[in-house]
C-alpha cells in the first residue's frame, strides 16, 4: 500500500468533517487459528504415530471477571486436536475429560500435556481441588484422542500448574512445572498451599526469583520418583535470575525439548508477555539463560510447545486474535529453526 493510503486508512472521517483519531494500520498475523470452533490455548504438540497430537486447554467464556490471578481461566474440559500434515486440517475431538470426572478437582482445568508409554496415553492437568490448591492430575487412555479416565487423587506431592512431562532418549521422564501469581509458587514454599500467601512472587526484587520444578517420573509415569527441584537459571555471570527481572525470570509455561544434545528449557515471563528459553547439559541444569524467542502476541498471556515434525520444528503458541479477549485463546503453530551457534531465531508473531 502506498503511504498516502495508509495515511488516508488511518484518519476516519466522520460525518461533521472533523477527522478521529488516527488509528493502528490493521496488524499482520505471522499464522492463523488452527481451529476457530472452539477457542484454545496452551497447546503441548506430541507426534504419535506420525499425527501431530495437540493437548491444548479449552478456553470458555465464563462470569468472572479478570484478574491478577487468572480466575478468568475457567476452564472445566479438554478437547485434543489432531493434525495428520503439516498445513492440512486440523481435527477436534470429543470431550477428553471433564472436571466433573475427577473426584478430586473442583474448577480451573488449566494448561495440561500428555505422554505415551507402554500401549497407554498420559493426560497431565491442573486443576484447583477444593481448597482452592492447585494439584497436578492424571488420567489415562489407550487412544491419544482420549477419553482419559482420572486418577482418583492428583500426584502426590503435587502442586502449582502447567506440567511438561519430557523423555529423554534414555527413556526416563520427567516432568516439568509451576507458575507464580495465579500458578501459586510462591504460596507453596514450605511445602504445603498456604491460602493466604502472597498474590504475586516473593516480594523480594534482588533474590533469587521463584523458578519452574522438576521431578523424574516413577516408571509407571503416576508418581514422582523424588521431590521436586528447582529448575535453576543463570545469567551470562552465572548467578541465577532475579525476582525482579521480570523481562527474564520464570513465570509458568514450562517445556522442555532437545537439540542436538542439548537441554533447551522454556517458558513464559507472564506479565513482560516474552517467551524465553535457557540451555543446559542434563534435564536437571543448571540452565543459562540465552534470550526471547516469541515476542508478544495479542492478549496477556502465551504458553507454548516446541516439538519435531516431518523434519522441522514447530513452535505451537496461541494469542487472542479471533475474540480479542485474553480469557478466549487461540491456538497457531509456526516454524522455528535454529542459528549455527545452536540460538534460537526470534519469532515475531506479527509481520512487520
Ligand atoms: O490457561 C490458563 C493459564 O494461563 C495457563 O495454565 C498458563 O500457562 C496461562 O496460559
């Protein structure tokens, strides 16, 4: 488009003569909805035999207003999305799970993901249990497409949101999780919710910054093996990241993926809306912290997966581009690639 249309686009004229303010050029999305039947976020992508499986939330429209710690998220079920080739259909399933299926959970079916092991499908969810606790789920299945059928009881030893469960190509899993502000870290630091506890991180700027858990996974894929640890990541002078460096620090939406034999750890910073990613030598780290890799997208909040397809990489994501409403998500997938040094090439979900 010319410059004097644009500037011509930009300034409405309104019937008195007088010209409005003049408005944003209309955006570019760099990808488009992968469904737009229902609306979903927090995409966690698997290849099962050869199909990109999609284990995302289901965003619903809901009566409780926004805040700080996500109870705008109400969530009651999941649908799995299937993908048979890269820019072909994609397929919604029927209810894999509901809220009204677990015994323990109350509300909040949050960001979940899945893993495959020995003829048997994984689902692993938040939810919030009827304290107000958010505990992590399970609940298994023979079809990737589900339904699964819960657990009775969340993991034990659970808490916060957002698990990742990664294998190694050792076999061993491990799962990845947390999140601050509405994920709860920081009211579960002496190891049981405290329902009073801060709405945010640990109030404390220049210390070390409530960071992402892992645990291995018991062979049976149910439990953990071990108590939970910090996922510890440093910056270039090798001290870990600050609660106060919001532009790096962790906030939720972990996940884990190799290349070329490196550990590459990602997440969300919530609240400065950057996807970051941190390189380690073991699924343990220490991490260091090595940049963004999505810049913001349309809405407060993206949670991501990163997984290998038909020789590439993808990048699963979601923004709000098709209701404009931060709790009414969509998820998008694009294509990431790597520089030689093994860095991420950052991903601008807009084209300039
Ligand atoms: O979808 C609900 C929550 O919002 C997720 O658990 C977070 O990762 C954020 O996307």
């Amino acid at each position: 488009m010319k410059i004097s249309a644009i500037a011509a686009a930009a300034l409405v004229s309104v019937s008195t003569g007088a010209l409005a303010q003049p408005t944003s050029p209309p955006k570019t999305y760099l990808s488009q909805p992968l469904v737009s039947e229902i609306y979903t976020a927090d995409p966690s992508g698997h290849v099962f035999d050869g199909k990109l499986y999609i284990y995302p939330s289901h965003d619903i429209d809901g009566p409780t207003a926004e805040d700080d710690l996500g109870a705008h998220f109400e969530m009651r079920d999941y649908r799995v999305l299937r993908v048979d080739t890269p820019g072909g259909k994609t397929v919604i399933g029927p209810v894999a799970l509901d809220v009204k299926d677990v015994p323990w959970a109350d509300r909040q079916m949050w960001a979940p993901d899945a893993a495959f092991k020995d003829g048997t499908y994984y689902l692993y969810f938040p939810a919030k249990d009827k304290a107000g606790a958010f505990r992590i789920g399970i609940a298994t299945s023979k079809d990737p497409m589900g339904p699964f059928k819960a657990n009775p009881q969340p993991i034990k030893g659970s808490f916060s949101i957002d698990p990742a469960v990664f294998t190694d190509t050792d076999g061993k899993s491990y799962m990845y999780f947390g999140g601050i502000w509405g994920g709860q870290l920081q009211r579960n630091t002496s190891g049981t919710y405290d329902p009073n506890g801060s709405k945010t991180d640990l109030g404390a700027d220049d210390k070390p910054a409530l960071t992402a858990k892992v645990a291995a996974m018991a062979p049976g894929m149910t439990e953990f093996a071990e108590t939970p640890r910090d996922v510890v990541i440093l910056d270039e002078n090798g001290k870990p990241l600050t609660g106060g460096d919001h532009d790096r620090r962790f906030f939720e939406a972990s996940w884990m993926h190799k290349h070329d034999g490196k550990y590459y750890f990602s997440y969300s910073t919530g609240d400065t809306h950057f996807l970051n990613y941190a390189v380690g030598d073991n699924p343990y780290g220490p991490f260091t912290y090595k940049g963004h890799f999505l810049l913001p997208v349309d809405g407060w909040t993206t949670h991501h997966s990163i997984v290998d397809w038909q020789g590439k990489t993808w990048l699963l994501y979601a923004d709000t581009q098709l209701s404009g409403q931060t709790r009414l998500r969509n998820v998008k997938m694009t294509e990431l690639s790597y520089n030689a040094d093994g860095t991420i090439k950052l991903i601008d979900p807009f084209v300039k």
